[in-house]
C-alpha cells in the first residue's frame, strides 16, 4: 500500500433534540492506484459494463481507483452498521445528475456518498444514516489570476490576493477544492456557475515547514440563494488538498484533519 493510502472515521454526534436522533458516521478512505487490484472480481456487474464502455487507460485507471476508495469508505460505514459487507456486493453507480450512488446487495441502508480523483489518488467519503455531502481531492498548483478572476468571488479572489506567496497556491486550490465539494452536495458539480458559491476560511492558513505536521482547517460556505450554509473541513496531504463538505447546522467545534482527531460532534441540518 502507498504511503499515502489511508483510512480514517469521523463520528458525527447531533446535540439532543427532543425526539431521539441517531448520530451519523462519515467514513473516508484515500488509496492511489497502486492500491486497486489488477483483476475486477471487486466490482459488480453493473460496475464492469460501465468499465468496458470506457476506452482510454486514464479514464478507467481513475475509474477504478475512484471506485476503490469509495468502496472502502463504504465498508468502514457498514460494519459499524452491523456485519462487513463484501466490496463486490457494493456497486457504486452514476445517478442521471451523475452523483455517485451506491447500491448495497441485501444491506437495506442507503448511505450517502462522494467521490474524487486527482492524479493517481482516489478520495471517497461516506455517512450513515446518509446526510448530504460532497467531497474532493485536488493537487496543490498555482492557480492563474485568470482562472481566480473567471471562477472566484470578488471576496475569494481578495482573499488569495492577501496571502503570502508561499501559501498562495494553497488557499486557491482548496478554495477550487472546496466549491467543488460544495456542488457536489448540491447534485450540481461543475454544471453551476462556481461564483454561486462562496468559501470563508474560518481559520487563517499559516504558513508551514513541508516536514511539519500536515495543514488543516475548516470553512463554511455561502449560497447566493441565501440556503443555509455548509460547513466544511479541509487537509493536505503530501502535494494534495482534500475537502469535505456537509449540511450540519453548526460549525463542528473540533472539525480538524482525520490525521490529528477522527471524531466530532455536530446537529444533522
């Protein structure tokens, strides 16, 4: 397994309400395709049709690798929910919006899910009993003033401005990382106009040594519409940026990267 491969569970436990609420687990598995088995034994039928329709080796490669995490991520969900479901029994299949959904032979749950690729690493995170979320993975690069002016806010693009240039490659690729998360929770991806939503950093990024603990924050996100915000966190690890987005009603107090605590409290939205 890479060195990057990892998974991790976070524990999402709602303030008491009135009538009792059973608290949500979010799971999240990180694997690059060194990861993934040659053979697709792990895979349901389903699954493999959609793999054969895929002609070009970088399109199945980050097919597959997408479909591991996210299997993964699945599995941590299951067996907390009761006993281990077999990767091949999960299928995760494209809804008509084209959000990944997962089908669980036999389960009876219908977790929530998101999926992301970038490079050679899929990211996948996963909620039982389901709430929504969108997540994604992105290598850190600088970003042109271009791309800022064409797909940031006028507050998001002062916002990178402001940042030193050791950070600033950083902040924009986990701002892009970020609305992406976003639109993915929405069912909208990158079908929406990306200024429809904006990402405040509720901690300022510092800048750190690269042999120092990985970075790591939260952040909340704004609708134009006025909907109620999301509530976020972020990480980096090694060259890249990995983003959670969820409909909680509160800003989770210890909503940190899964590396430094794997759990926190929150009330579902």
């Amino acid at each position: 397994m890479a060195t990057l491969a990892r998974e991790s569970t976070i524990v999402l436990a709602g303030e008491r309400p009135p009538a009792p609420v059973a608290p949500a687990r979010a799971c999240w598995a990180m694997h690059d395709r060194a990861d993934v088995p040659p053979d697709d034994d792990w895979l349901g039928e389903a699954e493999r049709r959609v793999l054969d329709r895929l002609l070009l080796p970088k399109r199945r490669a980050d097919w597959r690798v997408g479909r591991w995490a996210a299997k993964h991520a699945l599995a941590r969900c299951l067996t907390a929910a009761g006993p281990e479901t077999a990767l091949a029994r999960m299928q995760v299949l494209a809804a008509p919006d084209g959000a990944p959904e997962p089908a669980l032979d036999g389960a009876g749950l219908r977790p929530s899910l998101s999926l992301s690729h970038s490079g050679e690493y899929g990211f996948a995170v996963a909620c039982l009993p389901a709430l929504p979320l969108g997540c994604d993975i992105e290598r850190v690069e600088p970003r042109s003033p271009a791309f800022v002016r064409d797909y940031f806010t006028a507050r998001e693009a002062a916002d990178v401005a402001q940042v030193g240039p050791e950070a600033r490659a950083l902040v924009a690729t986990l701002f892009w990382s970020a609305k992406e998360s976003a639109l993915k929770l929405r069912r909208e991806g990158l079908r929406a106009d990306t200024r429809s939503v904006e990402v405040r950093l509720t901690q300022a990024v510092q800048p750190r040594r690269e042999w120092e603990a990985n970075w790591h924050g939260r952040f909340r996100v704004l609708h134009q519409g006025g909907e109620a915000p999301l509530h976020g966190c972020w990480w980096r690890t090694g060259d890249f940026v990995c983003t959670v987005a969820m409909a909680l009603d509160c800003d989770p107090p210890e909503w940190n990267a899964p590396d430094a605590r794997t759990s926190w409290s929150a009330s579902p939205a």
